[in-house]
C-alpha cells in the first residue's frame, strides 16, 4: 500500500471511530445522563417501568454495536500507524474524527427524528430537533474544514 491509500485509510478509520464515538457519547449524554430520550422512546413510551427498561435495553445494544464501529475505526487506524514510520497530520485525522461524529448526528437527526420517528431530541417535543441537525450540520462543517486544510 502506498502512503496515498494509507492517508486514506487512515482518514477512513479516523472518520469511523469519530463516528462510533459520536454515537457512544450521544447514548452517554442524552440517552443516560440526562435522560432527554432513549432510541426507540419514539415508539416504545418511557411512561411504565417496562418501557423505560425496554428502551434502556435497546439502547445498550445500540452502544455495543456502535462500540464495535468505533473499534473497526480503532484497528484502521492503528493497522495504518503501527505499518509506516510517515508522519500524517493529527489535525486532518482530528478532522476527520469529527466529520465522523457530525456524520452520525446528522444521520441520527434526519433519519431517527424525521423520517423513522424514533425519538426526538427531548421527550414530547419536536422543538429541538431543527437545532440538533443545525448544531450536527456545523459539527460537519468544521470537520471538514479541519481535515481539508
């Protein structure tokens, strides 16, 4: 492999973990600590105990697979680091960890909130949900700002 397709993959697996990451600290955050909404509070109401552990359940299968993405990206960029003596440029694979991180808010704020409807940002509300993907959209932006430069 050429040192091209190593910076490539290097980026590829920084963008994954940023992606696993971004998921994780939204489950810890949002789903955990502060209890705003859990993945499917959609669809499975967090009104009865049943339901808050039903959804507690979904989310912890949730972190685990995401936890698996972020090891994917782990084991890419580590592959590419610990095979080369190159130096690559931490700020464009930081860039890349957080185009992976406004990736997955992106998608979890367009696809879970609009179109699925599997929860909103904030239990009951439709009224944060603009901002969470405006908030994602400039997330994004910065990484790719960072990353390009």
């Amino acid at each position: 492999m050429n040192r091209t397709d190593r910076g490539k993959v290097l980026l590829l697996g920084s963008g994954t973990l940023g992606f696993g990451f971004g998921a994780l600290l939204d489950v810890v955050v949002f789903h955990l600590t502060l209890q705003w909404h859990h993945l499917l509070s959609g669809r499975i109401p967090t009104t009865t105990l049943g339901g808050l552990q039903a959804n507690v359940y979904y989310d912890g299968l949730f972190s685990l697979a995401m936890l698996g993405v972020a090891l994917v990206g782990a084991g890419l960029m580590w592959r590419v680091l610990n095979r080369s003596s190159e130096p690559y440029s931490a700020m464009r694979t930081f860039g890349s960890l957080l185009v992976g991180a406004g990736l997955f808010n992106v998608f979890d704020g367009t696809v879970d909130h609009y179109v699925l409807g599997l929860h909103d940002v904030v239990h009951g509300t439709q009224a944060f949900n603009p901002h969470w993907v405006g908030a994602s959209l400039l997330l994004l932006g910065v990484g790719i700002l960072i990353s390009t430069r």
